[in-house]
C-alpha cells in the first residue's frame, strides 16, 4: 500500500492508496486545494473542518451538473431522458383530463 501526502490550503494530509494510484490522489488532491480559497471565504475563515464541508459541497454541486449533462457523443442523458419522459406523461394525463365531458 502506498502513501501520498497531499496539501489542501496549505496543510499536508497523508493519504493510503493502492500501489500505482499516487498521481491520480495527487491529481485528486490538487482539485481539493484549487477550491480551497472560494471555501474558505465561503465557510467565512472559520476553521478548516468548515472549509472541507465547502469545497466538499463544491465538488458535489460540480458532479450533479456534469450528471445532468448529455454524455460525449449523445443527444440525451438517460436522467435527462427520464425526466422528459414524465413531464410528457404529465402532460398527457392533463389532455386526457380535458377531453373527459
């Protein structure tokens, strides 16, 4: 097992991963520290448990929107497709509604 030290707003973090993954949790660990400036004004320079939570939030907030995003290559996201899907079975109940005497 090996172990990468990674610097998330100027503090070093030691972190375990598999054998050949050190450049992939360095690269991880640069988009945490890349954050950190916006969370810690966002967390209002409180401590830096407060600070993780926000660039935590970041990063979540980051991963849904690329969920909802049509992958490369396709038209429509299968979430995207799902929620077309229902507005349009909305819809159509809504007709049916309508046309009833």
């Amino acid at each position: 097992m090996a172990e990468v030290t990674i610097m998330v707003g100027d503090r070093p973090h030691r972190v375990a991963c598999q054998d050949g993954g050190e450049a992939r949790v360095r690269m991880l660990g640069q988009m945490l520290d890349q954050r950190w400036p916006a969370a810690l004004r966002a967390s209002g320079g409180h401590n830096g448990e407060r600070a993780l939570l926000f660039v935590a939030l970041m990063l979540a907030d980051a991963l849904e929107e690329a969920e909802r995003r049509p992958p490369a290559g396709a038209a429509v996201s299968e979430a995207a497709l799902a929620r077309i899907a229902e507005q349009l079975e909305a819809l159509a109940d809504a007709l049916d509604e309508e046309s009833r005497p």
